[in-house]
C-alpha cells in the first residue's frame, strides 16, 4: 500500500488526509521562553519525521504523540541547521506502517494560493488529540527580511509568508498544505520581519528541504555546514572615496547618502556626478543611509560593474562604470 | 457557467452518479482562490512600491521600519496615494517603483491627517489608474482582499478575508479581517474582482496620533478608507495643503459614548461653536439635519470632519421657545484663550457702600495701567464706553478681550473726568515685590459676639456629614467687607493644622483672608468624591461670612496637591487660585476659560527631584495661558519643613492680588 494518498480535492478532505501525519513532540526545555514542545510531520512509513532544528530536540528523553494517542521514543537521526530541518525516527520494535506526506514532490506555490496550517501551537491538543488546524492565504514567497540580533536564525533563503498566525510557540515544525492536499511547507520560527518590525508567518518551502530530507533519511547526508566558509565581517574592499565620492559627514541613525564633494578627474566626476546628488540605488540595492553605501561598495570586486542611481533635485541620474582594481 | 450547467445535467442524466460530477467540477474553494489570483492580477499594475531614505529610526516607542512600503496609483498623471504611517519617520527622499521596474523620485504633496493618507507625485504619464467599486455596492461578509508591494516587486502580497463593517472609527473606514500590517499599509483592499474599496491605513477609535492602530496589525482587525472618500480628497491634497481634523470646541456633560446627556457642558472661548453662538447649557438636537441622541452619534459626524469644513447644529435653549440652529466652520486648533490684563487692584469697598465706577486700590508695576498713567485713588467709571458699576463688572469685560487690545477708559482723578487709553497685556507670571495691605474699619471680638458671629479658631463639622472641617476667622472680621477664603488641603496622612493656623494668622488677618481646613473622612488620604464635601464645606462659609467670589483660593502642600488640583479643575466656578509647594502638577488643566479665571501658584525646593519633572510642566501650563508663578527655593531648608516667612508673605500677597483685573 503506498503511503501516499491520491490528492484531494478540498479543504475538508485534506484536513482528514493531513491530521494523521502530524505528530506532537516533547523534548527539552520548559524555561523562560523556551517551549519545551513541537511539531513535526511524518515522511515516511517507518516512522521519519521531520521537524524544526531547536533546543526542542536536545534530550535524550524525546517523545513523540501521533495524532490518535500512541507514543513513542524518538532519535534525531540527522539535522540540516542551515535549513532549520531536523530529521527525527521513531523507535519501535516492530515494522512500522505509519501515513505519510510525500516530500519529494515539489510542489510550489505563489501568492492567493489558500493554505492550511497544521501545528501543536501552545500545545493545545493533548493526547489522543490532532494538532490544531489554520487557515488563510500565501501573502508572498521572498527572502526572509529578518530583524538582526532579535532571533538566531541561520536559514536565508525563501519563505512563504502566508496571512494566517501559524508561528507561534510549539508551532515550529509544522506542515503548510494547500486546500488540495499538497506539501508546501514546514512552518517556522517565530520571528520579526527586520524592514517593517513586525512578526512575520513563514514556513520553508518544501522544495528547498526535499533533497536534505531525503539525505538524512537514507544516510547519505553531507551537511552543507563543513563546506561553508567560516562567517567573516562584511568586507570592506571599496569605499565611496575610491570611485572619487566624498560623501556628507556620517551623523544620524540613517544620513541619507548625499554626496559632498566630487574629486576632480575621478571615474565619478568623469560619469557626471554632482555635490548634493543623493545616491538611492547602488546595483539594485536600496542605499537608505551612508552606512549601507559603505556596505555596498565594500562587497564591489574589481571588474564589477557598479551602477549608481542618484536623485538630483527631481530627477533619477543613472551611470555604470566598471570597478577598477583595489588600492592596495 | 450555463455551459457547466448543461455539463452536470447530462452527466446526471447519463450516470446518475453524483460523485462523478464533484471529481469533474472544480471545488468551489479552488474556483474562490483563483478568484483571489485574478482579483490581485487586475488591479496589480496600479499597485506601487515606495522606498524611503534617512528619516528618524523611531516615532514615539515605536521603531520605523526601513522597508519598502506600498502606493496604489490614482491619476494618469503621477498621483499616487499611500497610507501616512509609511512617512511618519519624515525621509528626506522618496522613491517609487512602477510593477514594470521603473523607477521615479517621488514628492510627497500633502498629508491628510484625518484619515490618515499621504499624496505622492511622480513625474510620469499614462498610469493606470484602477477601478474602484461604487460605495454602495460594499457589503459587510464580502471578500476583500488587502495587497500590498512590500515582499516582491513583480507579485503583490495578498491577504484574504472579509469586510467586517462599515464606516468604522467614526465613520471613516471599512473594517476587514484581513491581515493588515506595514507589509501592505498604502496598499488598496479590493473586492472579489479586483476593484479597490479603499487604500489601507493603520486606524484606531481611541486615539488620533500618527502611529494609532499600528499596535492591531495582523490582528483580524484593520482599516480603509473608501475609495471614494480618497477620491474626493485628492483634489484638495493636491493643492499642496496639509488636512486636518475639524475641531469645533464643545464639551458634553455625560461621560462615554452611550451617554444620552446631551447638555453641553462647555464651549470653548474663541472656538467655532462659541463664535457661532452656541452657548454652554444648550441641549445639542441635531447636528447636519441628523438628529443626535447619544455621544458616539456626534463622534460619527464631528469627527469625520476636515477643519474647514461646515457644520450645522440645533439646540434647544432654555427660555427659548424654539429651537435655535446655528452654522460654524471648524478650525484646525482651538487656541488658548489669554484674558487682557489691566493691572489694576479694585478698591474693597463696603458692601452696602454705593458709588459710581471702580476706584483704584493699586497699580501693578509695569503693567497697562501704569503705562497708560493710572494711580492708586483714580476712579474707572467707563471701560470702552461702558459704565462700570463694581469690579465684577469691570473684570468681565476685561477678560474677554485678548493681550494687545487697545481700550478706552474714562477715569476721574481729584474730581475731574479724562479718557485714558491703554494697550491691555497678559497677566503676569511673578507676584509683587510689595502690596500694601488695604485696611479694613475692624471691629472687636466683642462685638461680633454681641452680632452671634463665630470668629477664631473653630472646629465643626456639615450637619449631617461624618466629615469635620476647622477654620479661623480674623478676630476684627468686618461684616460690612468681603473677606478672601483660603481653602487648605491637608496632605493626606497628616491634617498640618496647627502649623497652618501657626503660620497663616498673621497674614490672614493684615489681608483679609478666613481659612477654613477641611478634613478628610480619612486622613490618610483623599477620596476622589471627597471634592463634594469640600465644596460644601465652602458653600457653607460663603453663606455664613462675606466672602470675596474673586479670592477663593486652594492652598496645599505635597501630595495634597493633587486633590487641590482636581478641587480646582472640577469647580471652576468656584475657585480662583491654587497655590502649592513641594508638588508638580499630575492633572491635565482643562483649557483657559475668560469667565473662569484661574491662576496658579508652584513653590518647590531646587533639590527636591521633583524640580525636573516641573520646570516643562511650568512652560506647558503657560502655554496655556494659564498666569503661573513658580518659586524655586535655592538654600537648603531642613527636609520636611514647611515654607518660611518670605515664601508665605509672597503667597499672601499673591492671594491678596486674586482680584486683579
């Protein structure tokens, strides 16, 4: 009997479909902010579980609830922490014949798609309880603005932002479906959303997570983390003053980025550059202060193009010029 | 559609089976949310991304994001509309995008600060401008789609929901539950086809600042302005000016918005409702022809309003037979009304004593009527060709003109008549250095014995009030003569009443002043409806002496200020000074009123820490116009001592000048 089900073709049905394959699981924690709950969803008939990388899993006293009662020992079999993935087994005995959603399909899906969200958030279902079931809308799939320093967060890269409140504690770990029976997701942390300040609903794209689930599962996972380059700051290869930029002094929170003074002959003044021209794009990127001008430019490599937009008076000035090679 | 009907029927007709047909026929939830796509499709080219540079990182506790936001387009010609809240860090430059990548620097034109939304203009032609649905056709449970252009240029956010009402906060706005944030503030809120309902804005019922409502973000509870309303705003955005509220400057009597007390308790001087003619203690029928019965009917009409704009009231007046309407065009701000100041002391005649005008008892220095020449012992008869019988009078036509206004005054000096003209200036901050007191024909305990008159130290209580009270009347007290009434509020846990009679005999009698110390049930501390027995407490010395209704005055010290304050504000008619020492000022004082004059007293030690939180207090109550005088005592006086001579002198004067006009 395969463990996947043809595709449904409502919400009603789906939810039937989706609520055996979530499971409720308890580890460590239970102090101060750190729940000591998740959720997780089945992916395979033997009992593999994936569900959110956190503190959660740190015990040696995991349990994990299926959705009618039964509970198990779980171990982690393996984790991606750069996608926020953790892959859990139960430990059993026997052979185990478990539902379980089909994560190899990558499924995709853009704004308005309807979704449900299922998770154990603040651990309302006990039991022989199924986990509490969300609905609402993908508002958007884009790069995770994150509010720096408030979370730990290592994945970046797409989310699905959806217009239901599904982050919340224990939620983490959860599955995002869409009305038809589909996998989308899993859903996240909670975290703000760095360029409005505000919390933000996403869950990982299971496209992004099918290949590291299938890794760990079948033990040929390779973490990506051994291969990453250690973190370094943010390099400071150019700056302002290298194209011939002299920008106003560096004063408030946010100085926008005016330029004071162009040096005589450098590539800047050479493309037209005026004192009080503002800079607001640098290769695409929003520059909303001097400080992510320095930012900007500090990535350049030489041979680059760098393509600067400023505003003058009322006017939107574009130039390009090629980086030149680093001043030693 | 019939082509599906026809579909079904055949199939019915062929199988009989019915669960064939629903694997066929798409489920109706698939059919909403492509609805959903197509909706945000149609309107998506008119949706807008707007990027901000510099400006404050914070508003108030609320930190600014540094994100895109988002516009919906509403002229061919480079018009675009966005939600206020995406400006309040005030960005030194603003840039838009078009759904097609283009970019374009952005003015922003005006700020409409009622409901909430900024005009923006590009310079660019052939925009599209979307479709809105007509007003009438929103209808509470329908969809309604919020969008905004904050994640993704190419896409628009989206999220779903219903309209939950209608003419929410006051009239202005369609509530939705969709998930409203900063991610689409700006954006527009569409209905199943795409045509915009209203442009989404952060809003709240309680509160009017630029960040209200933002606290309700994504909480099944957000706001719109109707598109309509948007559209026959634009106009008026576009000739550059800011909008504002209208204020209109009445006050209600009842409390809460179910409130069915239609009285009004104030109208505010110089205010649109004043200067229309509506008068405190008319009873408010209808406002704009809707008749009104209850407080949150007037918030629907008064508050949805642009200064500018005109309103018309009814009121039913008592006396009048009936009902009188009246027309006034709000205002932006009520401004502070500051009485003119003569700067004179009327002469404290004897109550019986009858002579034409105002004689004078002192001359402030450099005030109008030291300019203008006038001396102690001159006589006022005309104040701007008006005769003036008694200072009552002459005040009540002083205080309702303004600083800087010029008047005529008929005076005579040593028998003989002249017309002086002075330029009247605001009522001073400081006491006088020196105040000769006026002194009264006195009379000996003996003989207010012999008349059944209390005079000294007393104690008693209101019959019928568990509540007891002292006071002390001057011993030569004069019944012909109006006496001042200093009202001491204990601080609670201490009634201070000897060092108060200690401290106070002296001055009281060389200035005509009785005290009476009411105390609380008690004594640890005041209870807010306390402030009817002290009212009483007064009512009742007024009946029993003659008391001067001009020098009625709170006197208190520490933390019995605060009661003092709330005396003070709650019975205007009745008090006409407070003076405190060691304390700030915890009550928001209602605005200056030139039939209620108020002043204010503040003496505190320059070490007590209290003296950062006064000093702005001082500046914002001045700002009020209200006449405030603020001693700082700069030695170290020994803690928890009460004021010395100089200080108590310096209030007795001050108490002695309450009658100024």
């Amino acid at each position: 009997m395969s463990a996947v089900k043809s595709v449904s073709a409502s919400s009603q049905s789906t939810i039937e479909y989706a609520l055996p394959r979530l499971v409720k699981i308890f580890g460590a924690g239970g102090v101060k902010n750190l729940y000591g709950y998740s959720t997780g969803f089945l992916v395979s008939p033997q009992g593999h579980i994936a569900t959110i990388w956190s503190p959660v899993l740190d015990t040696d006293r995991l349990s994990v609830v299926l959705h009618d009662g039964r509970k198990f020992e779980a171990e982690v079999l393996g984790a991606e922490p750069h996608l926020d993935l953790a892959i859990i087994k139960l430990k059993s005995e026997r052979e185990l014949n478990l539902p379980c959603f089909d994560y190899k399909e990558k499924v995709t899906a853009g704004p308005g798609t309807r979704i449900l969200g299922f998770s154990n958030m603040f651990k309302v279902a006990t039991g022989d309880e199924p986990v509490s079931v969300l609905h609402g809308v993908i508002e958007a799939r884009t790069e995770l603005p994150r509010r720096r320093g408030a979370f730990e967060l290592s994945y970046s890269g797409d989310v699905y932002v959806v217009d239901a409140i599904t982050n919340n504690p224990g939620a983490a770990g959860g599955a995002l479906l869409t009305y038809d029976g589909k996998l989308l997701g899993m859903i996240g942390k909670q975290v703000r959303n760095a360029k409005t300040n505000t919390w933000v609903n996403y869950s990982l794209p299971i496209d992004v997570l099918s290949k590291s689930i299938e890794q760990i599962i079948t033990g040929k996972f390779d973490s990506s983390e051994d291969q990453k380059k250690p973190e370094m700051d943010a390099p400071q290869r150019y700056r302002p003053v290298d194209f011939g930029l002299v920008m106003v002094p560096d004063v408030l929170y946010r100085t926008p980025a005016y330029i004071d003074r162009v040096l005589p002959d450098s590539l800047v003044a050479k493309a037209g550059l005026q004192p009080d021209d503002l800079v607001v794009f640098v290769n695409d990127e929003l520059i909303n202060s001097c400080k992510t001008l320095n930012t900007e430019l500090g990535q350049l490599e030489s041979g680059d193009l760098l393509r600067l937009v400023v505003r003058r008076n009322n006017q939107l000035i574009s130039i390009e010029f090629q980086v030149p090679p680093e001043n030693k | 559609m019939s082509n599906l009907f026809r579909l079904l029927t055949l199939l019915l007709a062929l199988s009989g089976s019915v669960e064939i047909i629903q694997a066929q026929a798409p489920h109706l939830e698939i059919l909403e949310e492509r609805a959903f796509k197509q909706a945000a499709a149609f309107v998506n080219p008119s949706i807008v991304r707007i990027e901000t540079v510099g400006g404050q990182d914070r508003v108030g506790k609320l930190i600014t994001g540094t994100g895109p936001t988002s516009g919906v387009i509403v002229s061919r010609d480079g018009l675009i509309i966005s939600s206020a809240f995406n400006f309040i860090g005030k960005p030194s430059s603003i840039l838009v995008t078009l759904p097609d990548g283009r970019r374009f620097p952005a003015q922003n034109v005006a700020t409409d600060h009622l409901k909430m939304l900024t005009l923006l203009k590009i310079d660019a032609q052939n925009l599209p401008v979307p479709l809105a649905i007509p007003e009438s056709e929103i209808q509470v449970g329908m969809w309604s789609i919020a969008l905004g252009r904050t994640f993704e240029l190419d896409q628009p956010s989206i999220s779903v929901g219903i309209v939950s009402a209608l003419e929410r906060i006051w009239g202005k706005a369609i509530q939705t539950d969709a998930k409203i944030s900063p991610v689409n503030y700006g954006g527009p809120l569409v209905d199943i086809n795409g045509r915009v309902m209203g442009i989404l804005v952060p809003l709240s019922p309680g509160a009017s600042a630029e960040t209200a409502g933002v606290e309700w973000y994504d909480s099944g509870i957000g706001f719109a302005i109707p598109m309509s309303d948007v559209l026959k705003v634009i106009p008026r955005l576009n000739t550059g000016k800011d909008l504002y509220p209208g204020l209109l400057g009445i006050t209600l009597t009842g409390q809460g918005d179910l409130s069915t007390d239609m009285k009004l308790d104030r109208v505010r001087y110089g205010s649109p409702a004043q200067e229309a003619g509506v008068k405190a203690g008319d009873t408010l029928t209808q406002l704009d022809g809707n008749a009104v019965a209850m407080h949150s009917q007037v918030k629907q009409v008064l508050m949805n309003k642009y200064a500018g704009d005109a309103v018309s009231l009814v009121v039913k007046r008592e006396g009048a037979a009936e009902p009188l309407s009246f027309k006034a065009t709000m205002v932006e701000k009520l401004v502070p009304f500051e009485s003119g100041f003569l700067g004179i002391l009327p002469q404290r005649t004897a109550i019986n004593q009858v002579e034409a005008g105002v004689g004078i008892r002192f001359i402030f220095s450099k005030s109008a009527a030291e300019e203008a020449g006038l001396k102690s012992g001159d006589r006022i008869l005309e104040f701007n060709q008006q005769k003036v019988s008694d200072p009552g009078a002459l005040a009540l036509l002083v205080n309702h003109l303004r600083p800087e206004e010029t008047a005529e005054l008929l005076i005579s000096r040593d028998q003989k008549q002249q017309t002086v003209k002075v330029i009247l200036q605001s009522p001073p901050h400081t006491v006088e250095a020196e105040l000769p007191t006026q002194a009264l024909p006195s009379r000996t305990a003996a003989e207010n014995q012999k008349d059944k008159i209390k005079t000294g130290h007393l104690k008693e209580e209101l019959p019928g009030s568990e509540s007891t009270y002292w006071a002390y009347i001057p011993e030569n007290y004069n019944p012909d003569y109006e006496y001042g009434l200093m009202v001491w509020i204990h601080p609670p846990g201490n009634t201070m009443e000897s060092t108060i009679f200690n401290e106070w005999k002296s001055i009281c009698e060389q200035r005509g002043i009785i005290i009476v110390g009411p105390a609380a049930e008690d004594v640890i501390r005041w209870n807010r409806d306390e402030t009817e027995f002290v009212k009483e407490v007064v009512e009742s010395m007024r009946k029993r002496y003659q008391i001067d209704n001009t020098r009625i005055f709170l006197l208190s010290h520490g933390d019995g200020s605060e009661f003092a304050f709330d005396l003070a504000f709650k019975y205007r008619e009745l008090f006409r000074g407070v003076a405190v020492s060691e304390a700030t000022l915890n009550n928001k004082p209602p605005e200056t009123d030139p039939d209620y004059p108020l002043s204010l007293y503040f003496v505190l030690n320059a070490a007590n820490p209290l003296n950062q939180l006064l000093q702005p207090q001082i500046e914002a109550i001045r700002e009020m116009n209200y006449p405030t005088v603020f001693e700082l005592i700069k030695k170290e006086d020994p803690a928890g001592q009460y004021l010395d001579k100089t200080r108590l002198e310096a209030i007795g004067r001050w108490a002695d000048s309450l009658d100024r006009i």
